[in-house]
C-alpha cells in the first residue's frame, strides 16, 4: 500500500494511504488519511475490513496504533467504516466521530456505542491534539444523508469524503490528478450516480469556496492540489447530480 | 479449528432450526384433533366416555411437544448465535494474523503495535475456545429434548391405537366412528412427520459431533 505524506510541519502531518497493489480486486479502491499531531493521530475513512491488515501496516509505519485517539467517519458506508470494531480493538483509547444519523446504524458493525461521539449536523471542532484541531463540515446528501468532511485550516487540507472521488482504472497508479481534463472521465459517472442533490452540492460549495485549500483529498481516486481544487469546484457546480439513471426508463424486474 | 469446520458446525446448527421450526405446525394440528375429538366424544353420550381419556391424552401430547420446540428453539438459537460469533472472531483472528504477517514482513512496525495485535488475537483465540467449550452441554440438552419429542411420538403412536381399539368396540352411530378414525389417522400421520423430523436432526446432531471430533484429532 502507497503512503504519501501530504503535509508535514511541527509533527503535524498528513499521511494519505491507497492504491494498493495487493488489493483484491472484489473491493472498491479506496484512500484512507491520517493526520497526525505529536504522539496523536486522527485517521479517516478507515476503509473495510477486506483491507484492514494492509491499512493497520501501512499506518503502524509511521505511529503506534496506540497513539490514534480519533477515527472518524464521514459517512456509513462498508468501505468507510466495516473495519471499526477491529480498530476500537487495536486503539483502546480512540472515540469514533459520526454523524449522529447514522450512529445506531454504524453499531451493526461491531462498535461500543459509548465510544463513539455523534456530530451534530452543523458540524463540530475535532481535538487531534492539545494543538490541533480540525473541523467537521457539513456535507449532507453528498452522497450519504447524514455526511461529514474534514477541514484543517493549519495544513489546508480538506477531506471530502466521496465528493471529488473517481474511480480509476487498476493501470492508474498516481496518488494525485495530474491532468484534470482528463480525470474528468473518472469521475463524472460517480457524482451523476452516487451524488443525488443539486441544492446540497451548491450550499456545499458555497460553505467551501471561502475555506483556504491546498489539498482537496477524496476517499476514491485522486488528489486535487493547487488550482485543481479550484477547478474541481468550478466543475462540480454544473454538474447535473442524480442524473446517471433516468428512472422513468427503468423498467421494474416484476413488470 | 478451519473456516470450513465453524461453517459446517453453524450450518448445522441452522438446519436443525429449519426442522424444528416444522414441529409447532404439527403440534396444532395435534391439538386441533384434540378438540375435535372432544366433540366427538361428547355427541358419543356414554360411549364415547373411554374416549375422553384419550381425548385429554392427545391435548396433553399437543402441550408437550409445543413446550419442547419452544425449548429446542431456545436453545438451537443460543447455539446458533454462539457459533456466528466464532465464525466472526475466526475472521477477525485472520484480519489480525495477517496484520501481523504483513507487519512482521516489513519489520517496521513498532513493538507496541505488535503486542496489541498478539494480544487481540490471544484474547480471540481464549474467547472462541471458551465458546467452542459450551458446545458438548449443548449437544447434550438437544439430545435430551429430541429424545422426550421421541418418546412423546411413541405416546401418541400408542394413543392412535388405543382410540383404534375403543372405536372398534363402539356401538354407537356409523358418523361418530368415522370421526374417531380419521382423529387417530391423522394423530399417526402427525406422529410419522414428526419422527421423520426428528431422524433429521439426529443426523444434524451425528454431524455436529463427528465435525467436533474431526477439529479435535
């Protein structure tokens, strides 16, 4: 499994992880982080439990698991969070953030529900450390209607969850968008599908445009740095969401 | 103990519920013959009072087998659930074994991260051998319940007959012994789908045991 250090000042870092060759090739192809502060670490997304061995090494590289004290969540999907209770069982002393909708869904994976912090749907600071904390922001309906993002205004970085994911092909080996006209083609089928709310995607932009951001990290595909970010922006505004089945012309099994 | 092992052990398990879920169905209608003999009984006068014996016999037969599923259920579903956790804590202890290969391979890992990893799998290894050791009280306790539904089939069968007997020696009307007849058919007829049931998970439970002693060789 790649790891790419994405930010580093201070001890404090970002550490994106994926494109793993080893992957089987019946999961979906996903990108967990880690921001870590001193002998603290937060990561995100951690991924399923189909890669949870890859993801564990990889991330013990750079920190004892012990020293993860948050895991968050953006939303409650398999390929988000189905590893949780074997993590909660590594990082004895880590609280799950979540949203709130979703905290009695996310149990069903094996999680202590007292462990687990609910995020309010207005978003909430996050302590990684005594000296740093992150953001929650409200990403609603993109694509999960409970979803959060997180925004690190010291690093810049903003993890988007599934907004900006794309799914590449096994030949695509690059931890960021090279050229952006052509990662279009990734990730245009995604948010026409996957991304089902024009009027959340422009509240999401809006509260997004003014943040200052470097890295805009996706949990599929690829990063967007510098102008792309702005680009992917620009890009997602006009994109028509929830438009990749016409569902008048889905004809029923049964019918 | 393999993956295949836990799975043939919670399948098992999963098609003795399957049977057994078939036996409240019969004991109804064992207890819908026992009413109707009631009735029967009752328009026999005098006749028909040898008949309710047997009648409250065959209700008593209906209560019994009913209370013994509710309790195999029970049972076959603490048992189940016990063999999912060991199927789940069996996946878990290869997500961590792996972890540690992988770990182990890359040699960079730190000792902690080790240890944690060791020590769930530890913990895995001791919670599955504690629920592995609930199996044999278990198999002994549906053994003892198949048993009693046995017995119980061998009761009604000797009720049929019994109604069999005392129908031939009536003197009343031709409509009240046909009645009785068909109750004590249909009494065998349930008595003959129960055993079959039962032989069923007898082979279940032969299985359960020779999967058992196959892990422990």
């Amino acid at each position: 499994m790649k790891a790419e250090t994405l930010y580093e000042h201070n001890g404090h870092q970002w550490i994106a992880f994926g494109r793993d060759p080893e992957k089987p090739n019946f999961v979906i192809d996903t990108n967990e982080y880690m921001v870590m502060s001193g002998a603290s670490a937060m990561i995100m997304d951690p991924g399923g439990v189909e890669i949870f061995p890859e993801v564990i090494t990889a991330i013990s590289k750079f920190m004892p698991v012990s020293g993860i004290k948050a895991i968050f969540g953006s939303h409650q999907d398999p390929d988000i969070l189905s590893s949780l209770s074997l993590w909660l069982d590594m990082c004895r002393d880590a609280k799950v953030y979540v949203p709130w909708v979703w905290t009695d869904f996310i149990t069903h994976f094996g999680c202590d529900k007292s462990r687990m912090i609910p995020i309010p749907d207005e978003g909430m600071p996050i302590d990684v450390s005594p000296s740093l904390k992150v953001e929650a922001i409200p990403a609603h309906y993109l694509h999960s209607s409970g979803n959060h993002h997180i925004y690190d205004s010291q690093a810049r970085i903003y993890f988007s969850g599934d907004v900006g994911a794309a799914l590449v092909p096994p030949d695509f080996t690059g931890m960021f968008v090279e050229d952006f006209d052509k990662h279009i083609r990734y990730m245009e089928g995604f948010h026409r599908r996957w991304m089902p709310s024009n009027r959340a995607r422009d509240v999401w932009i809006e509260r997004v445009r003014p943040l200052k951001i470097d890295m805009l990290c996706p949990q599929h595909g690829a990063i967007f740095t510098g102008k792309d970010v702005e680009r992917f922006l620009d890009w997602f505004s006009t994109l028509e969401l929830g438009s990749a089945v016409e569902p008048k012309e889905v004809k029923p099994h049964a019918a | 103990m393999s993956k295949i092992a836990y799975q043939k052990l919670l399948d098992e398990a999963m098609g003795i519920n399957t049977e057994i879920a078939r036996l409240p169905v019969i004991s109804e209608d064992i207890m819908l013959i026992s009413y109707n003999a009631e009735a029967a009984a009752a328009r026999a006068g005098d006749q028909g009072r040898s008949l309710h014996v047997l009648t409250a016999e065959i209700h008593q037969l209906a209560d019994v087998i009913s209370e013994s599923v509710h309790y195999m259920t029970d049972q076959v579903m603490h048992y189940t659930r016990n063999m999912a956790k060991i199927t789940n804590n069996h996946n878990r202890q290869h997500s961590y074994a792996r972890a540690r290969a992988l770990m182990g391979d890359t040699g960079e890992a730190d000792g902690m991260t080790h240890s944690l990893v060791d020590g769930n799998i530890e913990v895995i290894v001791a919670t599955n051998r504690e629920l592995l050791g609930s199996v044999p009280h278990f198999l002994a306790t549906l053994e003892k319940n198949v048993e009693e539904i046995r017995r119980r089939i061998k009761l009604g069968e000797i009720i049929s007959t019994n109604v069999s007997i005392e129908v031939a020696s009536m003197m009343t009307g031709a409509q009240e012994v046909k009645v009785f007849k068909l109750l004590a058919e249909k009494l065998l007829t349930a008595c003959k789908e129960m055993r079959g049931i039962v032989e069923l998970c007898d082979k279940r439970l032969t299985n359960i045991h020779t999967t058992l002693r196959t892990v422990a060789l």
